[in-house]
C-alpha cells in the first residue's frame, strides 16, 4: 500500500514549490511543441482500452462504470514528475542548489496561531461526535482536529483536481507508473463501492482525496462512515473525515490513554546521541537519569511506566522531548519528525489551551543538502548508520553526529554545522 501521503517531507516541500514545478513543466513544453501530445493522448487513449481495462474488470470494475469515468479524461500535463513517452526527460535543479530549510521555518507562529484558534471552535462544535469516535477507536478529540487542520484546513482547502485524471496521468506517464496504476485502480473500486461519483471524486495534485487527505488505498483499508448515511464521504461529511483520521491512527497503532510526548529538558551530561524509536526506555528511567518536563511539571503518573523515547529535532539548538509511541503513529500519516510535532503541538493548543514550546529554535547556518549528504556519506564511511545519505538530518543522522562528537572529544550538538560538515567530507 502506498503511504497515506506520497511524501515524507516530500509533501512539505512540494507545497513551497509546486507551483515553480508547474512553470518548469509548462516552460519545458513550449507552444511549438503542444502538437506533440496529441499522439502521446492517442497512446493513453490506448493504454485506458488495453492495458488498464483488463486490470479493473479484474478488480471487479463494471465497463460502463469504467467508460462513465474515463469519457472526455486527457492528460494533465501540468503535473511534477512526469516522463512523457517520446520526450526528452526534463532537466532537474542540481542538489547542491537545494538548501536544508532550518526546522523553525515550520513552526510559524501566525500559521499554527491561527489554526489552534480555528481548531478550538470547532473542537467544541464537534465535541459529542468527538466523544463518540473516541469512545470507538481510542484517539483524541483534539488530535483528530488538529490532523484535519494539517491536512486541509479543517476542510476549507481547496481540492481543485479531478483524481481520475490526476491518477490517470501518473499512471500512464509518471517515473512511478505501478505505483499510481494501483491507486487508480482503488479510486475505481471507491466509485463502484457507490461511496462518490468520478466526477465528484477530487483531490490534490498529487491524487490524495477529501479532507482526510487519503490515497484510494488509503481510502479503501480506513474511510469510515461515521454518520451513517450509508457513504463513506471524507469530501463533505466531517464525522466521516474525523472517524477515517481515527480509524487510521488506531489501526496503526495509536495506545488508547497516552498522549504524544513533552518538552523536556535534557541536561548537559546526558548524551543526545541516545535518540531514536529503538532506544526506548520507561519515562521514569529518564527521569531517574535527570530529564525532567521544561514545564516544572511531572510527567503523568500513568506515564511512567510507558515507553519513551528522546527527540531532539534540532539537536542541542532546539527543543528536546521525552515521545511516546503514539508521535510515532502520528508520523506514519507523515514521516516527519516536524510534521508528528506540528500536530502534536497543534492539538495541544485546541485542548489545553498550550502555547509554543518553550525553548526556541536557534538560527542555522545555511547549510545545502548535498553537503549534508556528504557528511553523511564520511559518517557512513567510519561505520555508523545514518539512515542514507539524503541530505536530511533524522534521528539516525542526528545521534551519529553526536556519537562521532564524543568520539573526537567535542561538545555534542547532535546536529550538523559547517565545522561538522567539512571536518567529516
């Protein structure tokens, strides 16, 4: 199954960029050269017929259903990466162009502000419903808001793409063909299952449907029909939205009763480089070892038996956290540590009223991501597990640099810097 979100960070990035992929794509394919696509539509056109016809018979697919959703579908050659049968493949922007954003970029406080402020309303609009869908799969009112909020502010984004179209372009003519194929396929058996027409079926550019922002897979293993009108209608049906988000989390492993995790502080004499979902420990462990909540307050009682994890996204240079099992459940909707923390503030604000954390973001020296990766290729190279030389700095990259710092006898920081960065080229 494809994840929920074709992203990671993906996602976040593509949100800044897509509409400069759009003017490269479009800038790609001159007005001399739209003349050129009509054979390549005539080439889908048959793909539709020959190819993937026989795929959704076999998927339980009916032909007139099939042909009703297809009737007048042209490729929409404005999508990222696509790969056009009989072009040359389009030129990229060079890594070492592309600049490591800092993680406090994410955290604007006017955006999460405001939404903690939307998100309040509404949990309190909603609240009865709330209480149900807890009541059924064992997550938080208020996290549930918060994952609406994130994903399509709280519904009043705009889904301005046919998924149909969408999904047929990447399927025909994307680097990721089979991938896309088996997403088509599922928005095919939603249609047939009765639960929306194609064409009201619409979604990002990136073929995730309604609110929740669910792939059709996603769509087909999640969607709940909470308000019991028979339809699993994640475009127009809050209840069906926030139960899906539910339905989600529980399944992937959402602990009934515990919360996401804390600001924490972690003192000097503890290592950061014990960071990680494989270094769990019990919370009281780590408060025997002197990590205590940056509030002054104790960590729940109920708590302390659980597992916990250290988080420090930033290193040393920013916020520290004890997590639980559950921010990680939060990630597999996005696998971001920054997305997980996002939401996990986020819906702190809509229930308790909380504010940002407390410690702040340092400033970072700009840094490229081909630079990191290089870094992370010379950590490789003297034995430790980065996670891949992406450029991106997780948790395997982050307590590698701290465990390399201790090693050379330098001050930990558990995250990269310039020095770092040539000292290990």
């Amino acid at each position: 199954m494809l994840p929920l979100r074709i992203l990671a960070c993906y996602q976040y990035f593509m949100r800044t960029t897509v509409g400069l992929l759009a003017l490269i794509v479009l800038t790609f394919f001159t007005p001399a050269m739209a003349q050129d696509r009509a054979p390549v539509e005539r080439v889908f056109q048959s793909w539709l017929a020959g190819d993937l016809w026989p795929l959704a018979r076999q998927r339980g697919i009916s032909r007139n259903l099939f042909d009703t959703s297809f009737a007048g579908v042209t490729l929409k050659w404005t999508l990222p990466d696509l790969r056009p049968p009989g072009f040359p493949p389009p030129t990229s922007e060079p890594q070492s162009q592309a600049e490591f954003r800092a993680p406090a970029r994410y955290f604007r406080e006017a955006r999460i502000g405001s939404q903690a402020v939307i998100g309040r309303r509404l949990y309190l609009e909603w609240r009865e419903t709330l209480d149900r869908i807890e009541a059924r799969f064992g997550v938080p009112g208020h996290i549930l808001i918060a994952i609406w909020g994130g994903e399509s502010d709280f519904g009043a984004a705009s889904l301005p793409h046919s998924a149909i179209r969408v999904l047929a372009t990447k399927a025909f003519m994307s680097t990721r063909r089979d991938l896309f194929r088996d997403e088509l396929l599922a928005a095919l058996e939603i249609i047939e299952r009765g639960d929306i027409g194609a064409n009201a079926m619409m979604g990002s550019w990136a073929g995730a449907l309604g609110q929740p922002q669910f792939m059709p897979t996603s769509f087909l293993e999640f969607a709940i029909d909470m308000d019991g009108d028979g339809r699993r209608d994640i475009w127009n049906s809050v209840p069906d939205t926030l139960a899906s988000i539910a339905n989600y989390l529980m399944q992937k492993g959402w602990q009934r009763g515990r919360d996401w995790g804390f600001e924490t502080v972690i003192p000097g004499n503890i290592s950061c480089a014990q960071e990680g979902p494989d270094q769990a420990r019990s919370i009281s462990n780590w408060v025997a070892d002197g990590i205590n909540r940056i509030s002054g307050r104790p960590f729940p009682a109920h708590e302390l038996t659980g597992d916990g994890m250290m988080l420090v996204p930033a290193g040393r240079r920013g916020p520290h956290f004890i997590v639980t099992p559950n921010f990680y459940v939060l990630k597999t909707y996005n696998n971001s540590d920054l997305y997980a923390l996002y939401m996990g503030n986020l819906g702190d604000r809509i229930a308790y009223g909380s504010a940002a954390f407390q410690a702040p973001w340092a400033a970072q020296p700009r840094m490229l991501r081909s630079d990191i990766a290089a870094m992370q290729r010379g950590l490789e190279a003297l034995g430790h597990d980065v996670g891949g030389a992406d450029g991106l700095p997780g948790f395997k990259t982050r307590r590698s640099i701290g465990a390399w710092q201790l090693q050379q006898g330098l001050a930990q920081t558990c995250f990269p810097d310039p020095a770092t960065i040539q000292a290990l080229r």
